[in-house]
C-alpha cells in the first residue's frame, strides 16, 4: 500500500513538471519569437543601411557626431559606435548631415556633408568622406571633396555647396551623385539640382553635369525649388535616381525619380523625371531621404526613410522601414507609408 502510494505521488509530480514544461518552455519561447514590428522603428533622420555579408550597416549622424551599427537585423540596431566626432585634420567641422557607408573597390567610405562655420545660413556646406578597411573604423578623413566647376583647378575657394552625396557602379564605372548649388552664394535658400560626375577616386571627381531641376507642381511650393536626398537604385537592368523635393521642414516632402534611358548617365538627356512616386498621407507626413535594401533572403525590397512626427515645420523626424515591389514596366511602386502602430510583417528572412 504504502509502495501503491510513492508511486501515485511520482506520477502526479512528473505530470506537473511536464504540465509546466509544456506550459512555460514551449510557449513561452513562441511567445518570444516575434514575427511582425511596427514603425516608427526609432527617432532619427536621413537614414542609410547597406547590407554586406549577411549583416546589415546603417550610418547616421546626431550633427555632431557620425556611428554606424552592425546587426543581423533590418529591424534592430545591434552593435552601436561612434566613428567620427566631426574633429578633422586640426579643424573642427559643424553640421555633420546625411552621412552614407559604401563599399568601394575593397574599402569602406563614408559620404556627408559638413560646415566648418557654425550654425545658420547653412551656406558652408560641402561634400566630405571618410576611409577605412573596416566598416567600424577605424577611418581616416580623405577631406573636402571638390564639387565646383573648375575641376582642373580645384581649391578650396571655388568649390561649391554640396550635400547628400550617393556612390555607385554602372557599366564597371564608378559614379557619384549630389545635390549641389550652381555657383556659391550668401544665402541658404538657393535651389538644390541634382548633379553627377565620374569618379576618379573615391574622394576626387571628374566634371560634373547638371541632370534634373525641380522643375514640375509636386517638387515646387516653397521659397526655393529643391532636389536632394539623391539614392541610387538599380533593378535588373534599370538605373534609377530617387530623391527628395519640396522642402525637408514641412509635411509636403516627397519623392520623385529620374530612370536613365541613356546610355552616359553624364549626359542630361539620358534621364526621364517621374513622380511623385512617394509622398504624406493624413497621418503620415513629409516623408522622404529614403534608402534601399534588400530582405536577408534576397526576395524583397524595402525601403528605408524618414518622416515628421508633425506637421509643424520644422526637423523633428523618426525613421520607418516597409516593403515594396516593382511592376510590369520595372518601374518601383512605394504604395502609402504605413502608419504608426501597424503591425508588419518582418522582412523575409530575419526571424
């Protein structure tokens, strides 16, 4: 009786710890497994990722100082640095905007624009980049880049405003494309144009040529017409220009694109302006600087940009990522940003 009664007591014990098992091991780590996010993903503004053997590399700036984060995922920030605090060979440089990390010809460069005046008229920015072997430093400053005219006479005195400088390759040749000013003035509300040039090194351009103006209804409505924020994306065998128009502190920035139906993308007739091709809704606004990047699997494309958490003027903006996809004409199709609070699905792959 006795020996009936241990082993009734054994038995109730083992179905408990099993219950339990069951109960708090296996689906407590479904429950962990977390299979959509919703945007915004965080604050922040002129957002960059680059993925690269399987990781994925956003760079950043807080104006003063540029870090890149290395993760495995699209969706999470992992391991975090800051690799420029803006100190340059001896000068101190103000204004660190929209810096981009490319891999060119083996080495890592970082793209942004920087002032070495402080504060407003933001009249003294120019075009700036960063080399190194390895994606988190640490890099060396390779200094201003020459974005002017007088490109067989290049010096610091006849270069010309330039922000948002983006890298590529087409046909085995390396290009960079820009929003820039036509010639130097005093005053910050100038017109943006985006340009494009040859690259003979990573830091040193060939002539520039001007490709597109804000020209049309959509890209104009502020004190100054204005193109920037230009990002490259490639789809098959289609080269596509996506930039930012109207202006960045108010609910009507969007996105227009020049395809190259050229052969020389230096020439200004091998582009054809389309747009707009992504813009606001009621709930989200001015959107815009956005980057490109494939899911972990290679079988989605997603965009990566930002938006105003107002509809105020002014430069108080989140970062947001969804997905998009390419129609019958090869042509990218954005939809409507999703608004805040939407689950979505997490990019194919990355669970």
């Amino acid at each position: 009786m006795i020996y009936l009664l241990k082993y009734f007591v054994l038995v109730v014990l083992l179905s408990v710890i099993v219950s339990c098992s069951d109960d708090k091991g296996t689906k407590g780590n479904e429950s962990k497994i977390e299979t959509t996010f919703e945007n915004p993903l965080y604050d922040g503004a002129d957002p960059w990722m680059i993925k690269h053997n399987n990781l994925y590399y956003t760079c950043y700036s807080d104006g003063n100082n540029i870090s890149v984060s290395e993760s495995r995922f699209m969706t999470v920030k992992e391991n975090d640095k800051v690799i420029f605090t803006g100190t340059s060979q001896d000068e101190k440089l103000y204004s660190l905007w929209a810096p981009e990390l490319h891999f060119v010809k083996g080495k890592w460069y970082i793209y942004y624009a920087g002032a070495k005046r402080k504060g407003t008229p933001y009249t003294y920015q120019r075009a700036r980049v960063l080399e190194s072997d390895n994606p988190l430093g640490p890099y060396t400053d390779k200094g201003e880049i020459y974005t002017g005219d007088n490109y067989k006479n290049q010096t610091p005195e006849n270069n010309i405003w330039a922000i948002d400088m983006n890298v590529f390759e087409y046909n085995s040749k390396w290009y960079a494309t820009w929003s820039g000013w036509e010639k130097q003035v005093d005053t910050d509300k100038t017109a943006q144009h985006t340009y494009i040039a040859q690259l003979i090194n990573p830091w040193t351009l060939g002539k520039r040529s001007l490709i597109s103006k804000a020209s049309e209804e959509w890209e104009i409505g502020e004190d100054f017409a204005l193109q920037e924020g230009q990002e490259v994306l490639k789809h098959n065998n289609d080269l596509f220009i996506v930039y930012s128009t109207r202006g960045s502190w108010t609910k009507h920035y969007k996105l227009g694109l020049l395809k190259l139906i050229g052969i020389d993308p230096l020439n200004t007739d091998s582009w054809e302006k389309h747009g707009p091709v992504f813009g606001g809704t009621n709930s989200v606004h001015g959107v815009g600087h956005a980057s490109f990047v494939k899911s972990p699997d290679n079988t989605e494309y997603w965009i990566f940009y930002h938006s105003k958490k107002g509809t105020e003027h002014g430069w108080d903006r989140d970062v947001r990522l969804q997905k998009f996809v390419f129609n019958n004409e090869g042509f990218p199709v954005f939809g409507n940003p999703i608004d805040a609070g939407v689950s979505i699905n997490k990019p194919s792959g990355e669970l």
